[in-house]
C-alpha cells in the first residue's frame, strides 16, 4: 500500500489544481521566515552561540583549527543550516491547517467517491493535532542540540524529526472529514509505522534541492490516498470476513 500510495499521489499531482497549491504554502512559509531572520537573525545567532558554547561538544572543536573555525561562527552556521527545514515545517503545517480540506475533496471525488464522511475530526481537531505536533518537534529539537554538531547524527537527526512532522499532521488532516473518531483512531494504532515510514520517505524527498521545496503538498496527497484507502479497507472488511463465513 505504501507504493500504490505513493505513486497515486504523484499522479494527483500533476492535476492544475493541486500544482498551484504546491505553490503558495512554499512562498508564504518562505516569506514568513525571510521577514523574521531580516528582524531577529542577530539576536538568534547570538542565543544559538551562547547556548552551544556551554557544549562540550563545541569546546573540543574550538581545539582543531578546521572546526575552531566553524565553532566560531557556530550561531550563524546552524541558523543557515535551519533555515530550510523550517521553512519546509511551516509550510506543512500551513497545508495541514488551510490546503488539505481541499486536497482532501479533490482525491475523494476522483478515487474514493463510494466513501462516506463521517466527520470525526474538526478544523479544532486539525488545529490543536498541528500545534501538538509542533510543540513535540520543538521539544525534540532542543533536547537533540548538541548531538546535531556530530556528522552522524546531522543528516539522521532532520530525516527523523521531519518524518516524523509528516506523519503527525497528515495523518489527521488526510482522513479525519471520511473517518470516524473511532476509526481515525483505529487506523493511527494500528498503522503507527507505516505512517511513519511514509512521513520518512517524505522528508527525504524534501532533502532534495529544489524539490523539495515542493514535498509539503506531494506529502499530503501520499497520506491522503493511504489513508482513505486505509479506511475504504477497513470498512470492507467486515462485509468479507462476513460473507466468507456464510459460504462456510
């Protein structure tokens, strides 16, 4: 199902209307954050070297001059290194919040007409599972800091905390106007590492240059379609296990 949903979602890409959404998210993320390092990139620079200084970490690279040279440029360097990645989040979460109701309709109609909504979730819903997500992110971000300053663990670190956003937000917005809370329920449970793996694979397409900039929308169509075929199999099941046992 994870192949089936990532090459349906590709094909719903290409749709008019799902090309201009790849769009506008990107640009309004991206013009949010070149307001904010125009404002505060000093300041952030600044409490980002203070912070990591007290690292062991940075004071041992202070001692080779390759990386005293980076250490000493440490606040700039990781703001650059974010800049990116936040901007991919924001837009994720702009797209969770305003795109996907709309993504959500145009997958349905085209593939999934049969199904019906059951509306267990609500914009509310979708709003506090985004602020949710965001706070984990956040949380995990802080405590890893130091870590991201070891080349193993700056490439993985990212991938993991990315999938991880994908999976968050995506996987309530992609189902919650079909499913029911019982079901929407049921499907998170029951399919908590798939939707990870997808929300992994995901974040790797967004580590592809300019591209990337684009993995936010591919991203919601690949949960869109896993989840709705997800609850189509859920809801059809029954019936079959059903008629298998009268033939019995």
């Amino acid at each position: 199902m994870l192949a089936q949903s990532l090459i349906r979602a590709f094909v719903s890409l290409l749709h008019p209307r799902m090309l201009l959404l790849m769009i506008w998210p990107v640009l309004i993320a991206l013009a949010l954050w070149i307001l904010l390092a125009a404002l505060f990139w000093a300041q952030a620079a600044q409490w980002v070297e203070v912070t990591l200084r007290q690292s062991s970490m940075v004071e041992w690279m202070i001692q080779f001059w390759p990386l005293a040279l980076f250490a000493a440029h440490i606040g700039w360097v990781v703001l650059a290194l974010a800049f990116v990645p936040l901007v991919l989040v924001t837009a994720v979460l702009i797209i969770g919040m305003f795109a996907m109701p709309m993504m959500v309709n145009h997958v349905a109609e085209r593939d999934y007409r049969e199904l019906e909504r059951r509306r267990g979730g609500s914009f509310a819903g979708s709003a506090w599972n985004s602020v949710a997500a965001l706070l984990w992110l956040a949380a995990l971000v802080l405590v890893t800091l130091p870590l991201w300053l070891l080349p193993l663990f700056w490439p993985l670190l990212p991938l993991l905390f990315y999938g991880y956003l994908n999976q968050r937000v995506f996987r309530y917005d992609a189902i919650c106007e079909h499913a029911s809370e019982q079901e929407l329920a049921q499907i998170v449970r029951a399919d908590r590492g798939s939707l990870f793996g997808l929300g992994v694979i995901i974040a790797l397409v967004g580590h592809v240059p300019v591209l990337g900039f684009f993995s936010p929308v591919y991203g919601g169509l690949v949960f869109i379609h896993y989840g709705l075929e997800r609850l189509r199999g859920l809801r059809t099941a029954p019936i079959e296990v059903t008629a298998r046992r009268v033939n019995e």
